[in-house]
C-alpha cells in the first residue's frame, strides 16, 4: 500500500489486542494501527515492544466512544478489529452458554455498542468457528447490518494464508463503503512444520537454548519420556503398550481424544495451537523427532510469529502459563496480515470507482 492509493490517512484500533498479532499483520500489510487495548497487562510488553502502536490496559467495557475516536485522532477513515476472547465460544463451553449481557459473553456486545457509538468505516472481527451458533454473534451482524454496513463473514483455514497450522477461524469483515470479503488464498500448499521450525536448534525436555530463552521445552515425567520416546509422528496413544496408557484414555470416554500425547508430523501444517501448546499430555504438541513437547518460540513461530518476535523483559523469567495463553490466543500474524489485505484491497476498490 502507498500513499497514492488512498486520498485520505487511515488508522486502526485494535480491541482485545493481546500480544499483538493482529496488530502486527496489519502493520506488515501496510494498515497503522495506533492503539491497542486488552486488559491482560503481561501483554504490553510484546505489544509495544515489536509494534509502534501503544498498549491500553482496559475493561472494554468501560471504554467509550469518545476514547476510541480520540485514539483515531484526525484520520478520515477509521478502522475497528478486534478478538473478543473465544472460550465461550469454545466447543468446551457450549454447555455454559448464556445470551446475556454480562461476563464474557458480554464482550461481542461491547464491540457491538463501539460500533455503534463511534461510528468506524471498516469493522473486523477473528473467532472460533463456533461463535455463528450462539444468538450474541447473530446480534452482532444485525446491529452492524442496521447500522448501514455491509457484513461478510465465513470459517477460514489459515493454513491457505501462510500460517503453518491447521487454525479454522471465523472471520467477519464490514464495510460502510459496500460489499467486502476475505481475499482468496495465498499460500494454495500450506507451509508445513518442517519448513516452519525444522531449522530450530535440538535442545531437551526441561531445557532451554542459551540464545532464546523462549525455546524452552516443558519437563517431562519419567513416564511421559517413556511415552514420547515410543510415539510417532501422527500416531495416537493407541499405539503404546497397555502399561503406558493413561487410567483416563482406558475409559470409556477418554477413547475419543486419540490426538493427545502426540507428535507433530513434519510434512503437514501443525495442529491449532492453544493455551497449553507447550505440554506433550494437552494435544499434538510432541516434536516430530525430539523426545520433547514443542517450545514456546516453536509455539509462537506456527503462529506465524517472526522469530525475533520479544514476548518478555530479558531479566524475566519465563513462565509457561503466561506466555501459552499470550500465544495460544493471538491472532495469527499471517492470518493477521491477510484480513488487512482484503481490507487494504476493498478500499483500493472503492477509491478506483
């Protein structure tokens, strides 16, 4: 994008910014985003480190639209994106479902009421794919509807955008200035875990490179050595001798999640990563080859993360909770960059007519 592209300055404000993936694609792709706001203050840090825009720790529901345009400032066209935080949303939480306006369910409304109240020009949103089955994402389309704008939304694989995993995300995109949608694919053979980490340096369960203190691998129990030493890439725990199969997975019910304690395979994008990518025991997330769970670089870098990406102060110390939920629920940078695109190309549409 250039400056002849457009007659009028742009900018963009990002809810729920977390670590700043969406931020960052955007900004590859050319969209300034000015602000950031999330009420997790471990993520200002990474925000503001590896992105020019400033961090906001804030509820959002206690942001106004005053706030929101003061952030805007003096640009013509006013960008809104945002991740309301997907777990109740989640295939997990369909049981918990509420429609009310409180708690987290509440959060799509709140976007709802800043549409509503500041007016933006281009409104994007990234969630899990079962946020269409709930009535407060429905509410959401038909307040944006009612308002004027021209809503798209669809379940994308952001696998064909250059992100090295298998991630299904609902994507929305809405526009004043008519029809918009996704762009078509771009990476048509997605880029696999081979090609995503296969070059890291080998280090060992519990251990950590002297060069990255983020590639660092989780401990592994005694057994879950044995375990991961006797995996495949690809295979199940049904694979392993009855002694090393876990009292949970020789129920019933626990023979239905074959994919935990299993390992990567290096020819294929890697499966989504979550909150808790850095445990052999909490989905596929054994290294192809290594006797280890992936590290938390390796984690951030199937996100589409750069690798110098800077998630925390050199002098802190790492904690695998924190930087597994910063990761795991970052928009992926390529898939970031991608929904910018289809921005960046929609209002090039508009200026052309």
């Amino acid at each position: 994008m250039t400056s002849d592209d457009y007659p009028v300055n742009l900018a963009c404000v990002d809810l729920f910014c977390g670590a700043g993936g969406l931020t960052h694609g955007f900004t590859l792709e050319g969209i300034p985003v000015v602000a950031g706001i999330d009420l997790d203050p471990t993520c200002r840090f990474p925000y503001e480190t590896n992105n020019t825009a400033k961090f906001l720790k804030r509820d959002i529901s206690q942001v106004t639209a005053e706030d929101i345009n003061e952030l805007f400032g003096n640009s013509e066209l006013k960008i809104l994106a945002g991740c309301a935080p997907c777990q109740p949303f989640s295939t997990y939480a369909q049981r918990y479902e509420s429609d009310g306006i409180d708690g987290k369910w509440g959060l799509l409304y709140q976007f709802g009421r800043l549409v509503r109240e500041s007016h933006p020009d281009v409104i994007t949103m990234e969630n899990v794919p079962t946020v269409v089955r709930h009535q407060v994402f429905h509410d959401f389309v038909t307040e944006l509807q009612n308002l004027g704008y021209h809503v798209w939304y669809d379940v994308v694989d952001s696998s064909l955008y250059g992100v090295p995993q298998s991630r299904r995300r609902m994507v929305l995109l809405a526009s004043r200035f008519g029809e918009i949608r996704m762009i078509a694919p771009t990476h048509p053979k997605p880029i696999t875990v081979e090609e995503a980490i296969g070059n890291m340096p080998a280090i060992e369960a519990g251990a950590s490179h002297p060069d990255d203190k983020l590639h660092i691998a989780s401990t592994l129990s005694d057994k879950n050595l044995q375990r991961i030493r006797i995996s495949k890439p690809g295979g199940t725990w049904r694979d392993w001798p009855e002694h090393l199969r876990a009292d949970c997975h020789k129920a019933k019910t626990g023979k239905t999640y074959p994919s935990v304690y299993g390992r990567m395979e290096w020819e294929k994008p890697s499966p989504t990563m979550t909150t808790q990518c850095y445990g052999f025991g909490n989905g596929r997330f054994g290294h192809p080859e290594q006797d280890r769970a992936i590290s938390l670089r390796e984690a951030a870098i199937l996100q589409s993360f750069p690798k110098d990406y800077a998630f925390l102060p050199e002098e802190d110390q790492v904690s695998f909770k924190a930087l597994g939920r910063m990761i795991g629920n970052a928009v992926p940078v390529e898939l970031g960059r991608a929904i910018a695109k289809s921005i960046t190309t929609h209002l090039s549409a508009v200026n052309s007519n």
